[in-house]
C-alpha cells in the first residue's frame, strides 16, 4: 500500500476538504498520512520521509499558498528526497485570478501537479494513479 | 493563574494589559492610553455605534446588512469599504489577515510589503495590528457607519486593544468559537482568558458610558453544524462576556439550508440567550442576532451563487434576525473583487427590504424545531454546568475534552471530532454519530429515526458517506446529498 | 351563432375549422390534416409531451422550470430554445410576437423580413401563424423538452392548429385571461367562443388518445391582482376547457409578493379548480400549478432583478407549484438576451433544486388566507353562476359588463376597471375600492380594515396613491409604496 | 389649462404606465386626453387636433415601437400640426441597445424628446413645463 502525505499549509485552519480528502484516498486503498491543518513544508517532509512516501498533496485555502509554497523543492532537495512527487490544490492564492498564470508559478516553484479552485478530490484520482505508476 | 468564569478585577487587568500592549511595537502607541482612547470614543457620534445602531433596529424588527472585507493595504481598505458603504452595506467589517489571527506579526509585515510592491494582494485581510491606532482610525473615520472586525484570533487582545481604540465599536469572536475552528494546539483554557481580557476591555469601556458591541462568531466550522451545538457556544460566550462587564451582545447562527430549521434555530438562539443571561443574574443585557448567509461550500457558478445569496436573505429576512453576513458571487474562488462584494449586498439587501414587513408564520412544526433545539440546547448547558462543578469556563474546557460538546469538522485538538452530522429527508441537520455528546437517550432518539429514514428513501446504510454527500451538496445545487445524484 | 358552455358538436366544430384554415395561407399545409398530425402526434416521444412530464412532476411534488422566450427568425428562435435546455430548462416556451397576437400577419410578415435584413428582432416574439407548421415541427425537433406557445391571443384559432399539428403538446391562454389584459375591444362573447374552439381542438386529439396540455394565463395584468380575481378566472377557463374535453390543465397564479398569501393562493388554486371541476361533473381531468415570478416592473440593477428572480423561485418551490415560469435580469429593459435567459434558470433553477424536499409548514396564518381566497373566490362564483342562469360562459360575459368581477390596470373595455387594489401592512393584496365586486359586506369589511390599518400606519388617508406607490415598489427595492420612501 | 394627448401605440396593451402617467399629469394639473392602449398614429394626432393640444406623449412598451412610430411627424405635418411636439418614452426597441444610438434614430424620426427604460414619469414633469414655456 502506497502512503500519500497529505495536510493544510501554512496558518490555514480550512478542515473540511482535508478530512474528505483524508477519507477518498483511504477508500482508494493508500495509506494516508494526514498532517492535518496549520502544517509547515518542514512538517510535510519529514512525514513524507517517515513514511516513505512518494506523493505530497499539499492544500491550501485562505489564499496565504503562494507565500506559504515557495522554496519547499528546495527543502525537499535538502532533505535527500528530491524527487517526492508535489501536488498543490484548494483555493491557493488570493482572488479570482487567470489560473494558467498561477499554474505557472506553481510550476516553476516545483510543483508536479497543480489544481484551481472546487477541484473535487475524486477528479484527481487518476493523475495519482497515473503518477504512482498503477 | 487558574481559569474562572469570574469578572478580572481592575488591578489583574491593568497588570496584563502592560504585557499586551509591550508585544508588538504598535501597542505602545500613545492614542492607547485611556485618558486619549476613552474621551476620543465619547467624542464619535452615534450613526457610527455598532451597539447603539443595532439596539435600534431591533426596536424596528429590522434585519440590517454587513457584508466581509479585508485587504492588506490602508488605502485600499479605504476604498473598499467606502465602496462597500455605498451599495448599501449598513455595519462595514474589516477581515483580519491569517498571520495575525495566528499573532504572527513577523510574516503579516512581509505580506504588506510584499503586497505593496508586486501591487495585488498577498494577504487574506487586513493586518490591523501591524497598521496600529492612527491607520485603523483613519479607515474609521473614512466610512459613515460603525465598524467591526472579523478575525478568528484565538488570542485577539492587542487586536482589542487597538480597535477598540480607534472607535470600531464592534469586535467578533470568543473563547471557544475562535478557537474550535480557528486552531490546531491552542488550549480552550488559554483562549477563554484571553477572551475573558478581551471582553474585560469592553466592560471597562461600558464601566466609562462607552457602548461597544460583542459578537460571538456563531458558524463555527460552517459545515452541517447542527444548531443545537452552535447556538449552545453562542450563549456561554454571551455569558462569559457579560461575566467581563459586556452589555450589548450579538449572537450569531451560520444558515443550515431547512428554512424551518433555520427560523427556529435563531428564535431560540434569542429566546434561550436571554433567558440564560437573566438566569445568572446578567439582566442588563441587551441581546441581537445575526445570521450569516450559507457558510460551506458554494457554487461556482455566479447566477446560482446570486440565488444562493438571496435564498439566505429570504430566510434571514423571515426569521427576524437583527443582522445578516453577506457573501458573494466569487465566494468559491477566492476573496471577491469589491464590485462582487458591493453585488453581494445589493442582492441581499434587496430582499431583506422587500421582505422587512414579513415574518416567517408559527406553526407546529416551527414549534417542533424550536422546543427540539431548545432540549438540545438545555442538555448541553446542564452538562458543562455539571462538569465544572457550576463554573461556566471550566465546564466548557472539560465539557470540550470529554466530548460532551463536539463541533463536527473542527480543526482544534481539543475538540473530540467524534460526532458525524447529516441531513434528514427534509434537509434538516440531525446527528448520525454521537460521539459522547450529553444527549438524552430521547434526543438521540429522535435524530435516529429522522436519519434512517432518510437512509430507507435513499435505499442505503446510514454511514460517514451520507455525510460527505451533504457536504458537497449545496455546492452542487442540492441540498440534501442524495446518492442518485451523483452520475 | 349564441355562446354557451356547451361542447361544441364535431359538425360545428369542423365547419368552423374550414373558415380558420383558410384565414391565412399557412392554413392550407396538408400537415394540417388530421390524418397527419394525429399520427404524427402519436409518434412523439413521452419526453416532449408536456401534459405527461406535469403529471410526473406532480406525483414527485416537484418544481419544474419554464422560461419566456422567442425571437423572430427561425434559426435564431431554435438557438436560443437549445440555449436555454442546455441552461436547464424543463419546458422550452415559443413567446409569440404582439402582432400575430392581434391577428395582424401583415405586418407581422414585415417584422420577419426586415429583421433579416437589419439582422436584429424588429418583433418581440415568434411569429408562428407565418412560419407555419413545417417550421414549427423543426422547432420542436430540435429540442429535447416539451414546447408550448405562449401569447396573449384573443383568437388564437389559426395558431392553435399550427402549433399542435407541429407537436407542441402545449398551449396557454384563455376566452378571459387573453382578452382583458391583452385586448382593447374584443368582445367576451368573442374570445371565449374562439377559445371553446381551441379547447374543442385539444378535445378532438384527446378522443384520438393524444395527451396536450392548456394552461389559462394566470397572472392577467401582472399588476397587485388579488388572488381572489385570478384564481376565479383559471378556474372559470378550466371549466371551460374541460367541457370542450380538455384533460389535462395548469392554473396560474403570478406571485404578489407576501409568502403567506402567495402560498395560500397556490394551494386554493389547486383545490379549488380540482373542486369546481368534480362539482360540475369533470372528474378525469389532471389539474397541476404554475406559479409565474414577479410579474411586475422589475428594478434595473441585475444583482436585484436575481434576486428577485429568486426570492419569486423560493416561494414558488415552497409553495410546490407544479411548474414555474422564469424572469431575467434585463426584464425591465427589455427582450433579455440568450445567455441573461440562460442565467435566469440558472439562478431559478438552483433555488428550486435546493428546496425540493422542503414546503411552506401548515398554519394559522396561511389557514387564514386560504380561507379568505376560498371565500371570496366562491363568492366571484357564485355570482358568475347566478348572472349566468346556470351557463358559466354567459355568466362570465354578463359578470364583467356589471363589474361583478373585475381585472384591475386592464386594457379591455369589457373589464369594468372600478376595483383599486393596494396592499396591507404585511404586503398582501387587499382591496381599497371595490366598484361592484361582487363581494358580501363581511368580506369587504376585512379588506377595508387591512387596508385601513396600512393607511394609519403611514399617517395618510385612504386613496388612489396607496395603490400608484404600491405600483413602483417593488422596481424601487421594496413591497409595500410607503410614503416616506419617496425622497 | 393645457392639453396632453397620451396614449400607447401599434398592438401594445400595457396599460399600467399609462393609467399612472395620466394620474400623475392631471394631479400636475394638465387637461389629459387619454386615448388609451393600442392607439395609431392617426388616433394620437386626430386627439391633439380635436382638444388643441400642444404635446403628444407617445408611449411604447412592447418592443415594437420603432416601427410604429416611423411617418408619425409626417402625418402631424399633413394634418396640419407641425409643430406638435412629440415625446416618446417606455421599452421602445425590442431588447437592451445602447441609449445613446435608440435616441438617434428616434430624434431622426422628428421627436422633441425621448425617453429611456423606467424613466420615471415625474422625472419628465420639468421637461413638460419647460417645453410648454411655464
Ligand atoms: C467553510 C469555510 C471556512 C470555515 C472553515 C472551517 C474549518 N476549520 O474547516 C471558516 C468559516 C472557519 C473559514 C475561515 C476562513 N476562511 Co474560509 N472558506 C470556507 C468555504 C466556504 C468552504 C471550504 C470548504 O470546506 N469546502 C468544502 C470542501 C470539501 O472543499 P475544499 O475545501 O475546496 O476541498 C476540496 C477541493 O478543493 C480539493 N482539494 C483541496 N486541497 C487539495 C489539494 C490537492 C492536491 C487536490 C488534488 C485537491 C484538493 O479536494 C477537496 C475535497 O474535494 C470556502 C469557499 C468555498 N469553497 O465555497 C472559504 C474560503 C476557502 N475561505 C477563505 C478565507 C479568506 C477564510 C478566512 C481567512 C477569512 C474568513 N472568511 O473568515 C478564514 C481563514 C482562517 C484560516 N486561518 O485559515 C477564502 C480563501 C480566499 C482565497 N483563496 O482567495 C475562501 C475561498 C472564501 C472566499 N472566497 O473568500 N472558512
Ligand atoms: C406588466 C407587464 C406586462 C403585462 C401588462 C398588463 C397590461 N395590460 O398593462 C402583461 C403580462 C400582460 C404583459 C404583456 C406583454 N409584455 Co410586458 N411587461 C410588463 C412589465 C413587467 C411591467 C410594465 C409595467 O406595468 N410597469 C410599471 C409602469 C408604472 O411602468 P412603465 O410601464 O415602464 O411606465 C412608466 C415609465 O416607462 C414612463 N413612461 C412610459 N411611457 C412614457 C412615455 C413618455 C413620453 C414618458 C416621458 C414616460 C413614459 O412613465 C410610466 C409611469 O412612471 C414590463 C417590464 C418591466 N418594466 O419590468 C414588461 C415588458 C414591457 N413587456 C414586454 C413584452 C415583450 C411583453 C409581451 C410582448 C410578451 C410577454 N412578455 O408576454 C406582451 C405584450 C402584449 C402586447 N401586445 O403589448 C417587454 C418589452 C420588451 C422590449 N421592449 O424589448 C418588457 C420590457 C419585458 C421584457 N424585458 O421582456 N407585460
């Protein structure tokens, strides 16, 4: 069973989508490792680590993401994992702006996948299939 | 020192409030002294008293208009909320940033100079601490009606401090409801005595003729919170606050969805806050009610966001409420644009005036919903009560560690997270999972069996799934998360 | 040839289409025949039959959505049907123009070409008498929902062959409700007996076993008409309709604005027609509802226009009205573009969906007011049956020249024009003069004293202005026309 | 005491407006003649010969009334009053055009004033008293 780390970045405290997320992956059959809400890169990592974990799905909801994302491909590096594979998702920057922009940026800070506003869990099922390799 | 629900003397609050003012440069800013802060608010007119505007409407059986609003740079606060003003909006709000809420003060002054530079918003809100008295003032004195902030600060008081010194005679939040689901680690007993000064500040400022309101952040998680849990939160913050001296409380009910339920749940969130205040001797209160508008997840779609918006109203509207916390159109996205917000408001206001004659008829089946709630309500309450062996704040830090009261969803560790809400054939919110929750074996009683015949309609187990279908529902246009829905 | 409310004999009823026929070209298509169109009819999937899409809704108790639409040139009017099923219409409607209306094709036909020519609508509406049957079965082949026209058609006979020979299996109208609001000096006796010839036609198809639906105008001049006067009439035009053999009828109500009596009006519609009809001896027809938003001016600002779209969608779905028709926010501008069409249903839609489960609770209050409408509508009644000897076609002829019942704010010259409706203090209609409304003393008592409080309340006297006021209310963001509204 | 003929024109039977704008005009103190709904241009400019008016108020709602207001100043010159003034006012194009562009083509028909949607008719009571020189 593949473990996906999973967990709100930042001073986020948005609960919801990460318990549903938490309970989708489960039923998919992986071994989720939820680090739950106000989460730091460093917290993420070192679960990733822990638990051997190829995948990071990192959330973001009060639109604090960008700030809150930046360097952790770097961290990752630095910590001898730096091919984890990192996905980002919730509502990640601030307002209504043109998300292949915000891709991008996602994109050059190192992200491997990146997801706008409402992308229901469920939708993201086969690009981590797809990505682990099943 | 040990926590009690117990007014701060004069002394034990002067004494801390040298520590707060010395945490953050801003507080040491002259125009907080009380010999400059308390002629300065006896000096503001009254169109710009939250207390006194609200007290007014509900002498008028008005539902008055606020909408939420935050960005990181003063003039551009400005500018929002004079534009926020002008479609209509009757109290204007100023949304507190992430970092501050969490007293990161270091990452909030990055984010204000990161937004003034790159030109586009980096913050979620307005970093008020950061700005300080005179700029907070300044936004006062920009806009003609009273103004409040919106946080979610489990620790808020040099926030307090500083609006309240600035003539925003409004602050929201409290010990437990900016805590549950606001935090990770904090400990209730940390946030409740942080709130106790908080509120200790307003009831000095009552204690010099100075009107200042206290609201309650009624929603919580605003994700299918049964009314009973949240209407239970409300009225032990109206008590500890008037414990501190507060006298004009607004208490608040995020919108569940049945409009039935809905109209109930603030009839008794009024009924029973009044009757729990005079009950423990606070008998100069004077109590108002808000209703925010559908707290979870919206649609994407605009038109039906509009609608979601209005249908809020309508029920806001019909119910009485003294207040009502508008959303808008971008509310699925992200922060909306001023124009979104100042549309959010004209929708809303609209109905709530087309509708300002009416109210929502009794019936027996209000009545049901009203003395069902008000069972709930009384069953919690005597419970903390129990537990902390007759001190309200030490009931509910133990109440909330042994489960006896539960917000569904709730980021908080010290929140037990057992219970599992869901909807019933009607779309009311019922409980599926008890957890420990204080309820009688009627009560829980009577959830199931409203529960399981949704399960028998929908031709499936009662599970965690019925759950999270409703909470995807509304966002998909339904509101009950029925199974054929989905493909 | 002497009306009477009598089942107009297959002979006369022939003899008569020949006439109809050749009153335009397009009367001639052999399409026309009933040898095609009945076997063509035959063939219509269940899913494009309006009469039996209703009768499910009506077992689901559920809300269906119509929108008003039609546009001059063929290509253009069948985008816009596909447009607005793909917003999620459930029926798709074909607005007629004003001048097929009056039967003037003529310049109906100048309307077509030079709004190719122009390449913009020079008509309001699909003019369906000089496009003929082929035109109109490719209307109802492009779409995938159930059609139906929709006028205001003194006689509607030619247009009534036309579009049911092209399977739109509905059509609204009526001898009343297309003439006083929509006629200046057609006779009653003349419109109603057009109408028993539409009926008649709906009849003939029934016989041949084919479903079609006839729904009488509900909301007559769309102006603060009190329930009591609109609800009479449907139930006058269903008891006609069903004599001429119609099974399968919608009555309309346009919402007034108070949810109490809008709900109230609803509920006796569907009671009371369903009662009338037993009485009189009709007792296999399917009664459903229609509840049509606002249908007065509407505000300019398209954040209030939805959300007034819906708050009208919200009582229609409280009140489980079988079907609603739908508004958009260039209402009152003009011609709504597809997509603020689109949008309308969007929004409409959403609010329905979310209150499927959910209905207005039994009360007092609305206990009240249906009595009220009962009362009074057995009263209008009564009267029509008296003046009638018996024969409600007569009846109804002879209750308009006297005033007994009459339309306020109608063109027609047949409509006494005496009664002056305004609203009470809690927004319901009452009635302030009652010119020779056939109303006993007690029920006018009641209005006056609703009427009579309303005035003491805003310190004036009873008169004309309550009414003026009440007209521009709601455009101006409120129900009752206070006076102290203005500057 | 001056005399306004009002009326609406071509096939439209919205009567509401004009009951108000007759109400609203004898309160302001004109002599109203009222021909009602569903008038020709004819039936306007008989009523103003008949009652000596110096204005006719032209409404239209329905969306028709570019087509039936063209001629109309001709007529008013063959039947011997050219220099009734005509106003016009109500939803007078079908659907939503820019104002600016409806006022043109209407100013070219020969009105002396035209009106928009919801164009309040308490508002034009100045236009009227200036217009008619009080
Ligand atoms: C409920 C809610 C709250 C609750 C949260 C309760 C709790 N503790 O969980 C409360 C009221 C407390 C709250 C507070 C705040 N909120 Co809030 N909140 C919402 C709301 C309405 C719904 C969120 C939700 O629960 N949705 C339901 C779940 C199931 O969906 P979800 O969270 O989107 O998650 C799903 C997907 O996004 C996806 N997903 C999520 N992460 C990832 C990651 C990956 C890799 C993938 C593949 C998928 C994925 O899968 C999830 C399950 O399907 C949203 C707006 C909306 N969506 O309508 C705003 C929203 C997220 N909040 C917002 C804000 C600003 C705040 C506040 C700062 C200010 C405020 N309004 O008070 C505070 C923040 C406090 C903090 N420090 O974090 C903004 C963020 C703005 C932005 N990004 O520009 C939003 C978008 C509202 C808005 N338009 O302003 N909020
Ligand atoms: C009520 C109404 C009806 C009622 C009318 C009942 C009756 N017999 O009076 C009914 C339901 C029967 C009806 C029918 C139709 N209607 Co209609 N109706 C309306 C509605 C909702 C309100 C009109 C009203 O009474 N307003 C209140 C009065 C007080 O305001 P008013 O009419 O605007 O008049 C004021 C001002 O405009 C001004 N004014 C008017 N004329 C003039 C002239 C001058 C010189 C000046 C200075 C001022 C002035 O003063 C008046 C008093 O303040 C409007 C949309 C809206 N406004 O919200 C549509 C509207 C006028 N109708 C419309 C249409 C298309 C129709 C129909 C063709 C189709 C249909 N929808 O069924 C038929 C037409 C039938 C026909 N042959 O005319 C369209 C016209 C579209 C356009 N121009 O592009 C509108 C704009 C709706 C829309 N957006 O589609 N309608």
């Amino acid at each position: 069973m593949k473990s996906i780390v999973i967990g709100v970045i930042g001073a986020d405290v948005h609960a919801v989508g990460n318990k549903i997320i938490e309970y989708t992956l489960q039923n998919a059959g992986y071994n989720v490792v939820n680090i739950g809400v106000l989460s730091s890169q460093e917290d993420f990592i070192n679960a990733a680590i822990e638990t051997n974990a190829p995948l990071i799905m990192v959330s973001s909801l009060y639109g604090h993401g960008e700030i809150d994302c930046r360097g952790m491909r770097d961290k990752c590096i630095e910590a001898g994992i730096p091919h984890v594979l990192l996905y980002v998702g919730g509502n990640i920057v601030v307002g209504k702006q043109d998300f292949d922009e915000v891709k991008k940026r996602f994109y050059a800070m190192g992200f491997n996948r990146v997801y706008g506003p409402g992308t229901n869990i469920d939708t993201a099922l086969s690009d981590i299939k797809e990505d682990l390799g099943e | 020192m040990e926590l009690k629900n117990k007014k701060l003397t004069m002394e034990e609050f002067l004494e801390e409030r040298k520590l707060v003012l010395a945490s953050w440069p801003t507080g040491s800013d002259p125009l907080l002294d009380f010999s400059v802060s308390v002629p300065f608010l006896k000096s503001l007119p009254e169109h710009k008293n939250f207390a006194i505007k609200l007290q007014h409407a509900k002498g008028q059986g008005r539902t008055l208009i606020q909408p939420r609003a935050g960005v990181p740079v003063v003039s551009e606060h400005i500018k929002l909320l004079k534009y926020l003003e002008q479609s209509g909006a009757d109290f204007v709000p100023s949304t507190i940033d992430s970092y501050t809420r969490q007293n990161r003060y270091m990452e909030a002054e990055k984010g204000i100079k990161e937004s003034e530079i790159l030109n586009r918003a980096l913050l979620n809100g307005f970093p008020v601490v950061n700005h300080g008295v005179d700029k907070c003032r300044w936004v006062m004195e920009s806009v003609n009606v009273p103004i409040q902030a919106r946080h979610g600060t489990p620790d808020a008081r040099l926030l307090a401090e500083i609006i309240h010194a600035a003539g925003w005679t409004s602050n929201e939040g409290g010990g437990i409801s900016y805590n549950i689901p606001y935090a990770k680690h904090v400990p209730l007993e940390t946030s409740i005595r942080h709130w106790q000064y908080c509120d200790r500040l307003v009831g000095f400022y009552e204690e010099q003729g100075i009107r200042i309101n206290r609201e309650p952040y009624g929603p919580l998680t605003g994700t299918i919170v049964p009314p009973c849990i949240s209407n239970t939160v409300a009225i032990c913050e109206a008590l500890l606050a008037a414990e501190q001296g507060v006298k004009n409380i607004t208490v608040g009910y995020g919108m569940g969805g049945n409009m039935t339920q809905d109209v109930a749940a603030i009839h008794t969130l009024l009924e029973q806050t009044d009757e729990y205040l005079h009950r423990f001797g606070y008998h100069d209160v004077v109590v108002t009610t808000v209703f925010h508008q559908w707290m979870g997840g919206f649609p994407k779609d605009e038109a039906q966001a509009t609608a979601l918006i209005s249908l809020s109203s309508t029920t806001a509207a019909m119910s009485k409420a003294t207040k009502m916390i508008t959303k808008t159109t971008h509310e699925s996205i992200g922060i909306p644009t001023m124009e979104a917000n100042g549309e959010g408001i004209k929708a809303s206001k609209f109905v709530v005036t087309l509708l300002q004659d009416q109210h929502y008829p009794a019936s027996a089946k209000l009545e049901l919903e009203k003395d069902q709630i008000k069972r709930e309500v009384n069953c919690l309450m005597d419970a903390i009560y129990a537990v902390g062996e007759g001190d309200l704040a030490i009931g509910v830090c133990k109440a909330f560690q042994q489960g006896l009261i539960d917000v569904p969803f709730a980021p908080a560790k010290v929140n037990a997270g057992k219970i599992l809400p869901a909807r019933d054939n009607e779309g009311a919110i019922r409980i599926l999972e008890f957890g420990n929750l204080a309820f009688t074996p009627d009560i829980k009683e009577f959830h199931r069996e409203k529960i399981q015949a949704r399960a028998d309609q929908e031709h499936r187990p009662i599970s965690f799934q019925l759950t999270v279908d409703d909470v995807y529902a509304v966002s998909t246009g339904h509101l009950v998360g029925r199974p054929q829905l989905k493909g």
